[in-house]
C-alpha cells in the first residue's frame, strides 16, 4: 500500500536524529528536527554539524540551504514522527525512558489521524506498546495500537532499532538492511513508508517487542 511521507518530525537532533532528518531532506521530505538543547538547535539552522561524521555535514549545509531542515524545540504538524532520544542506565542499570516520555507529551498535542510515530531509540521489550499507552492517554480523541474489535487506527505505531558505525553512519542509514516492528502489521507498513523515501537495503517487517530485541 502507499502511504505518501511529505513531512517529517524528528524529535532529538543527536547521533542518530540528526543524520536521520539529514538523509530524509536529502530527498526532499520537509523535516523539522526538534531538540531541547538550544545550541544544538542554533547550529543545525546555521547548516553545521556538533559532531564529526563523514558526509553529514554536506548532507546538513544542502538540507538547510534549500530550506528542507529546519530545527526547533518545539514540535509541529507532521506525516510522521521519529523518536531518536537517548535512553540511559540509571545507577540500577535499568533504562531510564524519561526522555521517550518528554517526547511523547511533545507530540501528542500535535498529531492527527493518518500519523505514524516511529520510536527508533534502544528500549527494553514492552516500551513501544508503553509509547503507544501513553500517547492514548494523552489523546483519548484518537485511536492508537492496540484497539478493539479491530477498529482502524487514526495513529499507528512502531519500532525500527538503529544499529550503524561512527565514521559510516550516513551510508549505512542508506544501505543497511532494516527490522520494524510495528504495534499491528499495519504499524509496520506505515512505518515502512517512511524508511522507503532513502533506503536502499531491505526491510523486514514483525511486531514491535522482536524488534526491541534487536
């Protein structure tokens, strides 16, 4: 099925978001990349790079030349929404979600029916069905993964784990092979829709809780 991705929200512009929203404008997907550092948001509008890697920051100067990536804290309107925060061990070892919450409560103000919200940060089994309670809860007037009696969803919801190298993050964003999971098999395919505009690898699609385990 066909699922047209014009517009894209990233939310948390670091190692993973930032090369991701890069490569999506790159093909000329509006993206909007949000992150609640300022100077992070300062320097992605200003077309430069906080880290260094390899064809990144000529992916990031054309994107925001030709006015296809523009960064702020907050987020908007979108097609799609990918979650690229980071999820560090507390002094217990157990992950800390906090920053997958402050991005759903972000969000949730502005999605509407037809959204796919793509969580890609490293999480624990049960987070994406956790993302997608919390989204509900914040937005009763829409329908989200899992619903009853089978009834369309108004946004669907999924997992695609990010796995490249430092030094081949662009290429590999391109050319790696992809797992995503989505909520329903439907979350999947319209999570797929989004990763088509640049991939060149293959996609594979399951449910969310195996996708967390890659």
């Amino acid at each position: 099925m066909d699922y047209p991705i014009k517009t894209v929200c990233v939310v948390g512009l670091g190692y993973i978001g930032l090369p991701t929203a890069a490569t999506l404008a790159s093909r000329g997907i509006e993206v909007l990349g949000v992150d609640i550092n300022p100077r992070v948001v300062e320097a992605v509008n200003a077309g430069q790079t906080y880290f260094s890697e390899p064809d990144l920051d000529m992916l990031l100067r054309a994107a925001t030349t030709l006015r296809k990536l523009r960064a702020t804290a907050q987020p908007e309107p979108a097609d799609a929404f990918v979650i690229a925060v980071p999820t560090p061990f507390r002094e217990d070892r157990s992950p800390n979600l906090d920053f997958i919450d402050l991005a759903a409560d972000a969000i949730a103000p502005v999605l509407v029916s037809g959204n796919v919200v793509i969580l890609e940060s490293t999480s624990p089994v049960g987070t994406t069905e956790r993302l997608a309670d919390r989204l509900a809860r914040l937005r009763p007037d829409l329908r989200f993964p899992p619903t009853r009696h089978a009834e369309p969803l108004d946004v669907h919801v999924a997992h695609c784990p990010e796995r490249v190298l430092p030094g081949r993050m662009v290429r590999e964003l391109i050319e790696n092979d992809r797992i995503i999971g989505g909520l329903t098999e439907a979350c999947a395919e319209h999570a797929e829709a989004v990763y088509r505009v640049f991939l060149q690898g293959k996609v594979f699609r399951t449910d969310a809780a195996t996708a967390e385990l890659v």
